[in-house]
C-alpha cells in the first residue's frame, strides 16, 4: 500500500504535483554487486593480515551470500525514512502552499 501526498492540480488537471510513499522505499538499502573474484580477493587478504587460513571460493561464496541475505532481512531503514521525509515535506508544503495562492489569486479574478 503506497500513501500518497498531493498537490494542486496545475495546467488544467494535466500534473498533480505530490509524493508517495510505499513498503518499498521503507526496506533496507541493498548491498552494492561486487564481482565474485574482488570480493575472493579481498577475503583472501583479510584473511592473509590476521594469519588465519585461506577459505577455499565455495567457503567465501557462502559467506558473501548469508551477507548480503542478512543485510536484506535487516528490516526498514530509519535513516532512509528520515531522510526522504526530509525532503517530501518542503515538497508537499510548497504544493499545498501554491495551490492556496492559485485559489487566492483566482477568488481575486473574479
């Protein structure tokens, strides 16, 4: 369910300025695809720096794969959240706030 917040329709009902929010924008960001062989890589290094042994590719594969399925079932992300009520409110405040001054200004026309 996506909860919409609009504006005043403008150039005779073509645009209705406003935004929407929806389950989508509130999950977890996701973590950026690194290529399999950088990631090896770098595991294989940290690995290497802490004199531990070197995990086979299927070991370091695994890992990467309940990392990122982790990161997914971390849940919303109130930074996220914030952030874009952040910048949705100025929004939905300047299109009420134009919207008034349209109704103004025609009430004045007439």
């Amino acid at each position: 369910m996506r909860f919409w917040f609009s504006g005043p329709r403008l150039f005779s009902g073509l645009v209705r300025p406003g935004v929407s929010f929806g389950p989508e924008d509130l999950r977890a960001r996701r973590v950026p695809t690194i290529p399999r062989e950088l990631a090896r890589k770098a595991v294989r290094q940290l690995a290497k720096d802490h004199g531990a042994e070197v995990p086979p590719d299927a070991t370091i594969d695994a890992w990467l794969e309940a990392e990122v399925a982790r990161q997914r079932r971390a849940g919303p992300s109130v930074a996220w959240f914030i952030f874009k009520m952040i910048i949705a409110v100025p929004i939905a405040g300047f299109a009420i706030f134009t919207f008034w001054i349209a109704v103004l200004l025609l009430q004045q026309m007439h």
